[in-house]
C-alpha cells in the first residue's frame, strides 16, 4: 500500500505541476476574454433559460435544461464542497480559497465553451438516450478531414474515455463513497464497509434507469440538499458575523504570503495555498475536464449555445455559492486552526523503524482523556523533521490510532516516519485528526452541538448518492464509446462493487485522499484541455452568433415558464 501512495505522489506531481495549473487558468482566461465576459450572460440569459422560458418538447433531446443543469450539478455539487474544501484549507491554509474563487470565475467560461462544443457534435439518433462529450467532438471533426482522421480522432477520443474512467472511478466515485464512510462512523459508529454497502444498493437502484431516471431524480434532489446545506451555513456566520472581516483579510493574506502555523495548521505557504485551492476547486466544479458536457448534451434544445450558456451557472453555484460558505463556515469556527484535544503526559520515545525511517512508542492516553474516545480515534502530533514545502517550515504531522495494549490501557500506536532527520515533538500537544467532511462537521458542531452530526452527515450521504449516480452515467458514455452498448451493464455492476471497496480501509489519511482525487481529476485535463484550445474557436464563433441574434431579437422566449412542478419533473418537455 506504502508503494502505491509513493506513485500517486509521483503521479501528482506530474499531473498537478505548476505550469499545468496555469494553461488552465490561462485557458479559461483565454474564453473569458474572446468571448467578451460570457460569464453575465450566464447570470442573466442563463437564468431564463434555466426557468424553461425556451423548453420546447419538439427540440432534440431528452431532458430539459433544468434537468441537465441538476444532473451536471449532482456531479459536481459534492464531497468536493463539504470534503475538498476542507482538504484545501487544511492543506493550502486559507489562501486557498481565494484562488478557488479565480477558478470558479474563469470555469463559467471554461464550462460554457467546452459544453457548447459538445453540443455542436452530440448524436441525438437515439432522443431517449443522446451521446455527447468531449471525445465525440474530436472524433467527428477530425472525421471530417478524411478516413485517416477518422482513425485518429477515435483514438484521441478513446484517451480521454480511458482518463473519464479513471476520474469516475476516483474522484466520482471512491472519494465520495470514502468520505460518507468516514463521518457516518465517526459520528454513528457504522462500520465503514456497511456505509459502503448501502450506497452501491442506492446507486444501482437509479442508475438502471439511464439518464431520464438520473435527471429525474436530480432534478428533485439537488434543490433540496443546497438549500438545506446553504441554510446551515448562513445561520453559522450569522452567530460568528464578528469574524467575517478577518476571514477575508486572512483568504488574501494567505492567497499572496505564507502563513505561520497556529494550533493545528502547521503553516502554508502561498504556492501551496495556490495550488491547492486549484486543485479542489477544479476537483469540486469540473471545469475543464469534460465531464458535465456528457450531461448537457443530453438537454432538448436546439441551440447549441443556449445550454452552454446554461452550463456557465454551474461553477458559479458549485464554487462561488456552496464551496465559499463551506470555507467561510471552517474559518469563522476556528476549527482549521483548533487547539489540542489533550495533551500527553510525557513526550514518546523515540526509535528506528523496522523497514527504515523513526517510529515513536506508544503513547498511553492521559488519565482525563481516558473514556472521552473509542477505539481507533484518529490524533496527530506536530513534529519537527525534514523541511516541508507545503507548510513554508519543517513541521509536519505524524498521525496515529488509539487502540488498546496488552494490559488493557489505551495508547495511541504512531505511525512511522519516513523522513531523513530524526523527529521532534514539538510539544506535547496532541490534535485531533479530521479529515475532510468531519472537519467541516465539527465546525457547524462548534456552533450548536449536533448540527454537524446530524446535518453535514445528511449532506454528505446526499451530496455523495447525487454525484455518484451523475458520475456512473459519464463512465457509462465512456464505455459506450470505447466498446459499444453491450458493456454497460457490466460497467454499472463494477461502479457499484467499487464503493465498496472505497470503504474497506486502504484509504487512511487525507494526503492519500487528496492524491487519489488528483490523479482523476489531473489526467481528464491533459485529455480535455488541448481538445478546447484545438477546437474552442468553433464553439466561440457560435457564441457570438447566438448572442448577436438574441441582441436582435432573432431569438426570444416561446412562451411563458411552466409551473415549478413542471419544469422540476419534466413534464413541460414531455
């Protein structure tokens, strides 16, 4: 296991190197720029279009665009906005939200132009079961240069299926799965395999239905767990409103400086706040990876950009909406940089490691912690090692689990460390490790007891069942490209079995969480990101069309908006 989180590591490195992380800003600054700030036109145009003012049951397609939005939301509106966001800041420090906000602005753009291509390509043969995406864009324009072309389009088509399936397998599937088994069982006791169970039931109840059963489900989902979560939030800042300008002096300070390690954050500095609030914010809104184009190709419509315009809301609402007040929740708590939950009685003894590196002995818990945690309770200690980049120091974090020694006492079994100079507490202090979702449960439990327990969990089992049947589908039109329709049933059976296996225990900490989700997230860039810089000039020329007729007012609302329930079933378009 030790070999594979050593690759990861490696393969992150690569993937999320610094130079990647600015072709994509640059990129979508590149779209936001040509097309003359399309992200108004999504605020606005977008809206109307959203309300089903152009819903028309004889246009190509088979869900309608409140539909595809939702279906594309419950992808991306996830564990990505209560976990991720977390993890950036517990990683990344607060600066790092700053440069999620860069990303959520420049991933409208990145989002409408990789959507209107798709749309510009898609197959709608079959009106119940529409094809589109990323690699039938390559794959039909490269077709039309000739039969050689053809033959290479496919290909590069089949890469970009073959990184959509990693990322379905990661980052839409086991990360989510993996974050719902963690809080369930901190909070409940559930054993994390059972949470596991559950969920693939749940999925593979849905996602037998195909796309309309999908968008159905979350165009009735979606609402109801945003607002719910957003309600939470706002009444957490509204009791901590004293904090708020600290916040954002904090966010920038953080965006540009290195921040000094307080409590439990043991620094950051600004590359890493940089890099990390990239990282999950690209992880949480999609953009530029090609993934929710599968959705929206699936809206009836006729227009091509009109559902790309659509597709513009959603980093807006997944990141500068959702993930903002996840951040703004952590921060105002102070659970980010929370003070120790106890502290030992003598500092550990120090010794070598069996297969190399230093290991601690075992520390037994103090006499007033003693009843407070059960068995396999997840601490840290602080210690100084080898010089670590990412806190800008040489701290670093040594976790461990509480177990139980052979006397009967409780003691914390420290994991070894792999570092080459010899470790030094830096105090006595020991910290509770919480990783992704249970942080930000802890920092709603900080205001009112129980809030968290009862809602962040709530959400992350909803956050988690809406990404992860929208993430089947995309793996699913993945391989019905690679090897036709007669795979499907195969794939959704595997889908389902790979939650499972999320929840088994070979995920441990949330630096091997976070490599996960970066390589699903990384390798669907280096796919997608030269497929808009080689064809984002034909999706653009269509944009500026379609906006000059709306300007004219070649193109208006058909009729009147249905009615909520309607537009939320799909009925208008039926």
């Amino acid at each position: 296991m030790d070999g594979f989180n050593r690759f990861m590591e490696l393969a992150n490195a690569v993937l999320w190197h610094d130079s990647v992380l600015f072709i994509v800003l640059g990129t979508g600054l590149l779209f936001t720029f040509w097309s003359g700030f399309c992200q108004y036109r999504a605020l606005t145009h977008g809206v109307h279009v959203l309300r089903g003012y152009y819903d028309d049951p004889a246009d190509p397609g088979a869900i309608n665009h409140f539909q595809a939005l939702s279906a594309a939301l419950s992808a991306t509106v996830g564990l990505g906005n209560i976990g991720g966001v977390a993890l950036a800041i517990s990683l990344g420090g607060p600066g790092a939200v700053f440069w999620m906000w860069m990303v959520g602005l420049v991933g409208m753009a990145l989002k409408l132009t990789e959507v209107t291509l798709s749309m510009l390509y898609r197959n709608t043969a079959d009106a119940d079961n529409p094809h589109g995406g990323p690699m039938w864009v390559i794959s039909k324009a490269l077709a039309r240069k000739g039969p050689g072309w053809a033959r290479f389009g496919w290909a590069i088509g089949a890469v970009f299926c073959v990184t959509l399936l990693i990322s379905t397998i990661t980052s839409g599937n086991m990360f989510q799965a993996w974050n719902v088994a963690e809080i369930t069982e901190d909070y409940f006791g559930v054993p994390g395999i059972v949470t596991g169970i559950v969920l693939a039931i749940l999925v593979a109840m849905v996602i037998i239905g195909g796309i309309k059963r999908i968008g159905a489900v979350a165009g009735r989902l979606v609402p109801i767990m945003i607002s719910l979560y957003l309600l939470a939030a706002v009444y957490v800042l509204i009791v901590n409103y004293q904090q708020i300008p600290h916040m954002f002096a904090l966010i920038l300070r953080g965006a540009f400086s290195p921040l000094e390690a307080t409590g439990a954050f043991i620094g950051g500095t600004a590359g890493y706040a940089f890099l990390f609030g990239m990282k999950r914010a690209l992880f949480s809104n999609e953009a530029g990876q090609g993934s929710s184009p599968i959705a929206h190709s699936a809206a009836k419509t006729r227009e091509p950009v009109r559902e790309g315009i659509v597709a513009g809301l959603e980093p807006f609402i997944d990141t500068l909406v959702v993930c903002t007040l996840t951040a703004l929740v952590i921060l105002s708590t102070g659970i980010w940089s929370r003070g120790p939950a106890f502290t030992l009685d003598e500092l550990p003894a120090l010794g070598e490691a069996a297969a190399g590196g230093w290991q601690f002995a075992a520390s037994p818990l103090p006499r007033e912690a003693v009843g407070q945690w059960p068995e396999g309770s997840k601490f840290y200690l602080v210690i100084q090692g080898d010089a670590n980049p990412q806190a800008g120091n040489r701290l670093h974090q040594l976790t461990g689990n509480l177990a139980t020694a052979a006397n009967g006492e409780p003691v914390i079994i420290w994991n070894p460390y792999s570092g080459h100079t010899p470790p030094v507490p830096r105090s006595a202090e020991v910290y509770e490790d919480m990783v992704g979702a249970t942080l930000t449960a802890r920092a709603f439990d900080s205001v009112t007891p129980g809030l968290g327990k009862w809602l962040v969990t709530l959400a992350s089992w909803l956050f988690a069942f809406s990404t992860m049947i929208s993430w089947s589908y995309y793996g699913e039109q993945g391989m019905v490209y690679l090897a036709g329709e007669r795979s499907v049933m195969a794939y959704k059976v595997i889908y389902c079995l790979l939650a499972v296996v999320a929840t088994s225990g070979f995920i441990r900490t949330d630096s091997e969480l976070d490599n996960l989700t970066g390589i699903g997230t990384g390798v669907m860039l280096f796919a997608n990101i030269p497929i808009l810089l080689a064809l984002g000039g034909q999706a653009m020329l269509a944009y500026k069309n379609y906006v000059q007729r709306l300007k004219d007012g070649q193109v208006g609302a058909g009729h009147e908006p249905p009615s909520l329930e309607d537009l939320i079933s799909g009925r208008d378009v039926d």
